[in-house]
C-alpha cells in the first residue's frame, strides 16, 4: 500500500511543488486495518482511501492512471528531469479532476491539479516527483 503525505500549507506546497524538494512524501507499507484506539491516533491527520476505485471507461482515466505517459498539465522538461537522471520512471497519477465525490473534504490540496509518483528502476522506491495545477 502507498500512503500519500501531504503538506498542510499550499505556500509550502507551492514553493516545494518538485523533486527533490517536494513537501509531498510516499510511503510504501504493509496494509493494516484502521484502529479505533484514540490514544494512539494522529487527529490532525486526514485519511482517505482509493482502494474502492474502479476505472469505468478503458480510454480515458478521470482518476488514476497507472504506467504509461502521464498525462501532464503543464508539459515542461524540468518537472521531470531530476527524477529521470535519478533513475526514476513515471508511476501513478492521481488527478484532482476525478475525484469520487466521497473522497474530497475541503479544498483541493493540489488547487484542482495532479500528483505525479515516479518509481525507482533498481529499488522500486514510489516517491512524489512532481505536482501540477492549471
């Protein structure tokens, strides 16, 4: 499973919207059931899953797309070459447009964008590369 951090401030994610100064961290783990001991919970830490989605049309994503060419907002080469020097290839994208309407409490944290994750060729590290809004 991936967990996707992401930073509360948009200044901040703004001005550290690229690899490797991205204020947008991925975690890779195991996957474990959500507990219900408040002690030991993080309150401030919003949760949301995608594990649910399913993709309804084969020739268009809304939502996610996995592998391939990422469809960018803003097609400029230094979004991505840091990460491709690095030995990174384009992994997932998650696109703020097709959010399911259960999966958005408050604004967009991307500003109705996209968040690009990249994965390493040799050690298969997910990490945020990059994200975009129009």
């Amino acid at each position: 499973m991936l967990s996707v951090l992401i930073h509360q401030d948009f200044n901040t994610l703004l001005h550290n919207n690229i690899y490797p100064s991205i204020a947008v961290k991925v975690i890779e783990h195991e996957h474990s059931e959500t507990g219900n001991d408040k002690d030991k919970a993080v309150l401030d830490l919003g949760l949301s899953s995608i594990s649910e989605y399913a993709e309804t049309q084969e020739d268009h994503f809304l939502f996610i797309k996995i592998g391939g060419e990422p469809q960018l907002i803003q097609d400029e080469n230094y979004y991505c070459n840091d990460l491709e020097k690095n030995g990174y290839f384009f992994f997932l994208q998650i696109d703020e447009e097709g959010y399911p309407d259960n999966l958005l409490n408050g604004n967009y944290p991307f500003g109705f964008g996209a968040l690009y994750l990249y994965k390493h060729k040799v050690t298969e590290e997910v990490v945020a590369g990059f994200w975009q809004y129009s």
